[in-house]
C-alpha cells in the first residue's frame, strides 16, 4: 500500500514539473555516445532513449541526424538528455536528466537500478527502470506565457509573448526604440503593433526588414533583413544581431552597433 501512494505521489509530482517544463520543447536531440560509452550506441541505449522520448510525443533525434535547419542554427531549440552513472561490480545505477542548451536541469528521473551481471542487460534494464519517472506523460507542446515590458517612447507597454526556458539578459528581454548602425547607415525599429517592429533607414524611411517575437525562446526573434531570414537578439552592448543560414550550411552573423 506504502508502495502504491508513494508511486501516485511521484507521478503526481512528475507530471506537475514536466507541464511547467518540458511542454516548452516539442524536439529533443539525443547524444549517438554517452561519456562512459565506448562506441556509438554501445549497449542500445541511446536508440531506446530515442524510442522513450518518441513514445512521449517528442520529435526526437540523434546528434548524428540530419537535423532541420533551425535545430542546426539554435541549440537553444531543443533538450537533450545526459545519464548519470553510479555502477560498480554488484550494481548498476543509472538515472536520467534532460538538460537545455545551458545545462540547466529541466527534469531528472529516479534512478534505475540493476544486479545484472551482463553490461548490456544492466545498463537496459537500470535506463528502463529510471524512465518509468515520466509515469503517463505525454507531451503537449504549449509554451508559457507570461509578460513582458515593451519600452517604445518611454511609454510601458505590456504584451503577452512566448516564454521559453532560456536565461537571457535584460537588453534582451526589452525591445528598444533607439537606432543602430549598418554599413554608414542608421536604421530604426519601428513598433507597428503588438510585438512586431519594422527595420527602417532612418534617412529615407525605407523598410528593408522586421522583427517579431519566435515561437520558439524568449529574447530571440525572427527577422528579415535585406531578403534574408533568419533570427535575431540583443547583445550585451546592446547591438542588433542577427544570424542566417546560408546555401553551404554554415550561419552568418550581422551585428549592428547600438547608436547612443
């Protein structure tokens, strides 16, 4: 009976921290070898993790996938989990954490435990018995809301955008109404309602882009630029900058220094 209640109670527990947390991520991306592996899915535990996280309604890859476009530009997109190993010759225990792209912690199972004398069977038997943690989760992809103050004229305007679980400063968390610098020229941002601001030459009013808040992480926000798409953030110096994607697959940065 003790067994059962503290059993409810955890998946109470867990399912409470998995809405608040992992719901904000729809891809998970899983490492093809753990540190304390030999080889690429040595064991076949990082295929089973791959199937887990399937089961839950992720979309789920390994780092040796071919990755679409916007997991390749930002790590920030998706979670990607670790395991934590304590074995020796009588007992292994495992257990596993799902980390974001700063490694914090965004859930972390109890830990698997097997007696198996076989690797492969200890280490699939303790993996196994760590992910019954996520008990009957399933995955509803719904980022939290929550406000945040846009400055534009010295007037406070509150509007209701994304909230991913990525640390970002506070130029970054403020959309700012001042100028910046390109190529011997001044641009501004231009608020043209709710959280979407047009990139305008401030000499002849020419829009050459715009910016609005992602779907996916606060403080990064998709733009266009000069015919180009991509995504952009504010540096710690309050620069405008900007990251595209080019035909060979490599990211090309623009940055535009914050005129004062």
């Amino acid at each position: 009976m003790k067994k059962n209640i503290l059993l409810f109670v955890l998946f109470i527990s867990v399912t409470a921290f998995a809405q608040k947390e992992l719901n904000a991520y729809k891809y998970i991306v899983i490492p093809s070898r753990f540190d304390f592996q030999k080889e690429a899915n040595q064991y076949g535990i990082n295929l089973l993790l791959k199937y887990k996280f399937q089961q839950l309604g992720f979309e789920v890859f390994l780092d040796t996938d071919d990755l679409p476009q916007e997991l390749r530009t930002n790590t920030c997109f998706y979670a990607s989990p670790v395991l934590l190993t304590k074995s020796n010759m009588f007992k292994t225990r495992v257990s596993v954490e799902l980390l974001d792209c700063y490694n914090k912690s965004l859930f972390k199972t109890q830990e698997g435990i097997s007696t198996s004398k076989n690797f492969k069977m200890s280490y699939n038997e303790a993996v196994r018995m760590a992910l019954k943690s996520f008990g009957d989760y399933k995955l509803k992809y719904a980022p939290v809301k929550e406000e945040v103050v846009l400055n534009e004229d010295s007037q406070l305007i509150k509007q209701e955008v994304v909230k991913q679980n990525v640390y970002v400063s506070s130029l970054e968390n403020k959309l700012n109404s001042g100028s910046f610098s390109y190529k011997g020229e001044e641009f501004l941002l231009v608020k043209k309602g709710g959280i979407l601001f047009e990139i305008q030459n401030k000499k002849t009013n020419v829009v050459v882009g715009k910016m609005i808040a992602s779907g996916f992480k606060k403080g990064i926000s998709h733009v266009e630029f000069n015919g180009k798409v991509g995504f952009g953030y504010y540096g710690e110096n309050g620069s405008l900058i900007m990251e595209f994607m080019s035909s060979e697959d490599s990211v090309e940065m623009i940055s535009l220094p914050k005129i004062n």
